[in-house]
C-alpha cells in the first residue's frame, strides 16, 4: 500500500507562497459551519467541537498535546502509542453518512520533514473516495518540503489537479480544501489563496463518501507533524471566506447569491459531428460552466468561456442541450433556455451554421480559424442570406500601413476557414461547395489594374521544403471585373508559385462585372475534384451553370514530393495593399458571407450534390429540360400495340442525369438503357394482363448534380401508342 502511494504522488508540481503570522482561534465563517476544533484543550484525549454540533474528536496512540506558539497543538508523534507508527485523530460521530458530500476543510499543519509522512484524512483502507495527504521532505539543495494532497473519486482514480504545496520546515502553514459534487469541482487553498483545482471525470457521479472514516491518521517513521484550528463545513467557502479563515480577519457574508442564467444560449450544427453551442458573456464571470446533452452532463466549461464545440455525434441526429452557470461558492444558477438542433445527415462534412454565435468581434469564432488582420470579422443579423446571421469582414488600409510594410503581419487578409472539422479537399475526390457572399453597393473598383484581391479560394497546401503554395482555384477581382480563376498545371511540371516565370498557366473560367456583385447576395455552387490529369471545375452561379472545365485542376509545386489537396477560405485577401500599396485607391473593404457548406460522397453509397449544399432554398443547379419524347410499338403499326409487342418510348435529356431515369408504361416499370449521348430508352413487353387502351406514360428525369428532377407524362413528337390485342 505504502509503494502503490509513493506512485500516486509522484511528479506532482510543488506551489511556492507566502506565509503570515498564524491567525489561530480567529473568528470564523459560521453558516453551514458542521465542526471547529481549535485544539486548545492541552491534555485529555478529547478534541472538542466548539459548533452547535459538538462532534468532539478522539486522540488515539500516538496523538499527543503540544504546545507551540504559546498554544495548545496537536502533534502527530511515530515514538509514543501502542499501534506501531500511526497516530489519530479520528472523528467517531462523524462517518460516511454525516460527512458532507459537497464542503470545505480547513487546518493549520506544521511539521519537519525528516521522513515520508501520510497523513489520510477520510480513510478507510478499503473502499474509495479517500483524502490523501502526504508530507515530503526536501532533498538535494532543496530548502523547503511539500504538502502533497490527493482526492480519490468514487471509481478509484485520483482526481486531476491533485497538487504538491511547498511548505517550510517547522513553519504552520494553512491549508483550506474545498470541493463541490454537485458542479464536480473542487480548489485547493494554501495560505488563503487558490494553488490548484481538481475536478471529477464527466461520467464519475461525484464524490460521495462512502463507509469512510473522518480523520487525521498519520503514518511514517518520523512523521513529527502539528495541527491547530480545523473547521469543516458542509457547503463550499468562497475565496473571501478562505482568506479570512488564514489571516483572522472579520468573516464576509456568506455568498448565497446563485448567478443568473446564461443568456441567448443556442445551438448550431457545424457538421454531421460537431455542434457549437454559445451563449452571452455575463457582467460578472462566474466560476465556470455546467453543459449538458440529453440531460447527460457533457462538459465543465471554464467561466471565462462563451462557446463549446460538442463532437463525435451522430450524423442527422436530434440533440437537445441546457447549460447552467456556478460560482466559487458552489452556487447554481437556473437553468439556460434549451437549445435544440439536428445534425445534418451524411454526406455534407460542413454546414457553417452561424447561429448560435452572439453578434458581434469576435477573436475566436467556434469552429472557424481566422486568417489575417485582428478584430476584422464579425457575427452580424445583416445583411445575411438566411437565417438570422452572417458574417461580416472590415479591415482598413491603415491596418496595413501601421505595420510598416511587415508582410509577416499578414493584415493584407481577412479571411475565414472551416475548422469544425478541418476539411482537406482530397485529391482524385469529387466534392461540392456552396457559399454566398456581398458586396455592398458602395464597393469601390481599383483601377489599377495590379491592384487584384481575392473573395474566396481553395488554398494550396504543400509537402515542399520552400512551403510556397498557391490557391489553385479562386475569386478573384481586378479594377470592375470579376474572375473565377483556375491555375493549369503540366503534370509533369514542377511550378514554383512566387517565381514569375515557372508558374502555372492561368485559366480564367468566368469572367463578369463587379457591378453584378454589389449590392446583393451572390450565390456560388462548386463541383470540383482536384487531379493532376483527370479534375473538373463546374460553377453555377445564382442556379446558372457558368463553367464547365474537366483536365489538369491542380499542379506540383517546387520540391515537393506528396502534395495535400486544398482547402477552403474566404472573407478577403487584398495582397495589393502590401505588395504595391502606392497604387492602391481604397482605404477599407467591407463585405458579408453566409451559407457555407460542403460536401462530398461518403463511399457508402450516399451521393453529394448541389441541393445539400446551395445557398438559401430559392435555386438549383439546373432543372433537366426533356426533350424529343416519342413512342413506338414494333410491328407492322407503330401507333399499335399487340399481345408481344415491344412499346419503346425514348426521349433526350440536356444534361447527363446522375441516375437513370424511373419510367412506368401502361402501368409497369419499363427496363431503362441509356446512350449515345444523354438519349434514354424505356421498353416493355406487351402480355395478357395488359389493358387495352392508350399507353400511359410516367417518367422521373434527375439532373448531373441530382437535386432537381422533372416529371415526363405524355409524348412530344408523334402520338402515344394504343393496347389493342
């Protein structure tokens, strides 16, 4: 047992902190106050309680009166007493069933530190949920000793934070221990100020006593230690009330004041895996945060936090959460409004859903990582393209100039990238992206014509030892044009991006005025898969298809010998301000994004398309037009069909269609073939159970990205073929 705690408390930090004169038998906070021993008897084997409870204490073997200070103590002697080398100070009154469950302990202790000493203070050798103890010598040209002190929740493990306090030979140091079941948190205190905080694991129910003793035993070969003044309460004390414990000063009032609810709490779906809760910083930081999902407590937040992501869920599940604020004292406020959300179902891999975030600067945003200037972005309610928020990026040329031309800074950029989870646009995989981004209609053009910014991109990422990347596909504007911009690669080719004469060709998939952007929402869908040799690009945008590219859609950069694929940003990359800022014309940008998604086939045979990423409701990426439907029967009548006839209705799709179509005839699934081209034949066979009459017709015609679908009923060229066996 004594090998198996030396592992306990090895490599615990040591806490160095003054020390005043010892304030012994001071007046003490006196609500929810369960025993106060001051020790003074001097002789006798009584502890006595001097509370309204009088739970006196009993010293057993080698506990012995002393006096120190020109007071009675109470030393822990290993040389006196008939069990060997422990000594007790034990509290019979005072078991499992009275001892408090959330409370506070308090002491002075003074020892020398010749030898190892432990000093458990709830403790019954068998079961759990001890108070360890431990004083240890110093060694080397160490000058001070330390008290190390350990809790053991309900399971057996050692709570985190369990901490080594420093403590000076033969100096009375004070020691406060203070710990919270119900909001899991506990702090311990030295000389009246905070050296550590432990807490329970999430899943632990809390630490709850359990057939333990209360009481100081100690164990050691010469363990030599003192104690005076000890006082247990069954509720937590607040920092005041532990500092005026230590240095004898007038107790403050008891805090039972609970803070108040959390405000505009709210959920937000990041992913299939990741939802952001968040909420309003209050006036008055409270001591942390209590969250929960399902009624299950998932997280201690610290009281310095607004937001959490919760991940590892379930994809296109429901999930409810409630959060409720604590204060040093133990104090629970009421519960925050529930907040509930679903997370989207497989494939989209990021939603960006700006809910749940408090309006607003923000230096962090959950589940984003921004790049460039500081205090550029905010959570605004508008402009925004649905819902209620969106982004909005405001920097300033000065921003820049302050810097002194310090490229390093990067304030040439605002920008935001998804980080809820990171996505990698993997190579050789076809993946969908949807945003929607404004510019207000007071944007001003450059016009010189060098004077290039970019609104998104998807950013190169390298292996290269020069860690030079370029964004192979992006937005960019120069003077009152509007470009989409594709970078072409030899495969073959290694490309330095910052050289001006080995790059990659430029490919302009787009082009249109600046004037079509101001002012309004501008919707943007991509399908890409970024190859060597075998990608594509196609855009829509606002629901019309503007570039269609299939080859080379990424290039090697310069020593580099396995290339990451891309990602995500956008916001704006105004790198003419450093670059040539003598030419530049306009002083600050301003501009909003909104409905960022993107999405991709998770290989278990559900498809991306444009529909789970598009921007608001109000598009698609291309209805199918059909075209050309006719019918025939084989034979000698093609407008007549007999028992053994094959009717065959074919018809021609404008686009390729991402699953055949569904064709019925006379009432029965036809067999569908397809080609050349997006030509479609369906067919049956004529037989006995047919009903005379004319053929009907119902065909679902799906498009290439598989989010909008037309509904064929009758023919357009010729007449519908007529049952008549």
């Amino acid at each position: 047992m004594q090998q198996f705690r030396r592992t306990i408390f090895s490599g615990i930090a040591t806490v160095a902190i003054g020390a005043l004169a010892p304030a012994f038998g001071a007046d003490i906070p006196q609500t929810g106050l369960m025993g106060h021993w001051k020790l003074d008897e001097s002789s006798g084997n009584s502890a006595i309680d001097v509370s309204a409870n009088h739970y006196n204490g009993l010293l057993q073997y080698g506990a012995l009166w002393t006096s120190d200070t020109g007071r009675s103590a109470l030393k822990f002697s290993s040389t006196a007493g008939t069990s060997g080398t422990r000594s007790f100070l034990s509290f019979p009154a005072i078991g499992s069933a009275v001892f408090p469950s959330t409370g506070s302990l308090a002491f002075w202790i003074k020892g020398s530190f010749t030898n190892a000493s432990y000093l458990p203070v709830l403790d019954n050798w068998a079961s759990r949920n001890h108070i360890f103890m431990r004083t240890v010598p110093p060694s080397g040209s160490q000058t001070t000793g330390s008290l190390q002190i350990a809790l053991q929740d309900s399971t057996g493990a050692y709570l985190p934070g369990s901490t080594g306090l420093s403590m000076n030979e033969n100096t009375w140091t004070h020691i406060a221990l203070v710990w919270d079941s119900l909001n899991k948190v506990g702090t311990v205190y030295k000389n009246g100020a905070a050296a550590s905080q432990f807490f329970w694991g999430i899943a632990n129910p809390g630490w709850t006593p359990s057939g333990q003793l209360f009481q100081f035993a100690s164990s050691g070969s010469s363990p030599d230690m003192m104690l005076d003044d000890i006082a247990l309460y069954q509720r937590v004390l607040s920092p005041d009330e532990v500092t005026s414990i230590y240095a004898g000063t007038t107790p403050p009032v008891a805090d039972t004041v609970a803070p108040l609810a959390p405000e505009a709490f709210a959920a937000s779906a990041l992913s299939p895996a990741n939802v952001v809760v968040a909420w309003n910083l209050p006036a008055e930081q409270p001591g942390g945060y209590l969250l929960y999902r399902n009624d299950t407590l998932i997280a201690k937040v610290a009281g310095s936090a607004n937001s959490y992501i919760d991940t590892n869920l379930a994809a296109g599940t429901a999930y409810a959460y409630k959060l409720y604020a604590f204060d040093a004292s133990g104090n629970r406020s009421p519960v925050s409004a529930l907040a509930q959300v679903a997370t989207p179902a497989l494939p989209l891999l990021f939603s960006g859903d700006l809910e749940a975030n408090p309006l607003g600067k923000a230096s962090l945003i959950p589940g984003w990582i921004q790049h460039g200037a500081a205090n550029t972005i905010s959570i605004v309610d508008a402009p925004t393209r649905a819902g209620g928020k969106a982004f909005k990026f405001d920097f300033n040329f000065s921003d820049w100039y302050r810097i002194v031309g310090d490229q390093n800074a990067d304030v040439r950029r605002t920008e935001a990238v998804p980080n809820a989870p990171a996505v990698e646009y993997v190579l050789g995989k076809s993946y969908w992206t949807g945003l929607s981004e404004y510019l207000p209609a007071d944007w001003v053009n450059e016009t010189n014509a060098s004077n290039d910014e970019v609104i998104w991109q998807f950013h190169g990422a390298t292996d290269g030892p020069s860690g030079a990347s370029q964004q192979p596909l992006s937005l960019s504007i120069r003077g009152d044009q509007a470009s989409v911009v594709l970078f072409v690669g030899d495969p073959n080719t290694y490309y330095d991006p910052q050289s001006k004469t080995v790059r990659p060709a430029e490919n302009r998939l787009v082009t249109v005025p600046v004037s079509q952007l101001k002012g309004k929402w501008t919707d943007w869908v991509i399908q890409s898969k970024f190859d060597y040799t075998d990608g594509y690009v196609r855009i829509w945008m606002n629901g019309v298809k503007v570039a269609d590219y299939t080859g080379s859609t990424i290039y090697h950069s310069l020593g580099e010998s396995n290339q990451h694929g891309p990602y995500l940003k956008f916001g704006d990359y105004k790198w003419s301000w450093g670059n040539s800022p003598g030419g530049t014309i306009v002083s600050n940008r301003t501009l909003y994004a909104d409905e960022i998604r993107i999405a991709a086939d998770n290989g278990a045979g559900v498809a991306a398309s444009c529909a789970l990423v598009k921007p608001g409701d109000s598009i698609t990426c291309g209805i199918p037009a059909v075209t050309n439907v006719s019918m025939a029967a084989d034979g000698n009548s093609p407008s007549v069909a007999k028992a053994g006839s094959v009717i065959t209705v074919s018809f021609t799709v404008n686009q390729a269609s991402k699953t055949p179509p569904q064709v019925t005839l006379a009432g029965r699934t036809a067999n569908v073939t397809g080609g050349p081209g997006n030509t479609w034949r369906a067919s049956i066979t004529v037989g006995a159970a047919d009903a005379d009459g004319e053929v009907g017709l119902y065909a679902t015609v799906n498009n290439q990205e598989g989010d909008a679908t037309t509904t064929v009923t009758s023919v357009t060229t010729g007449v519908p073929v007529l049952i008549a066996k």
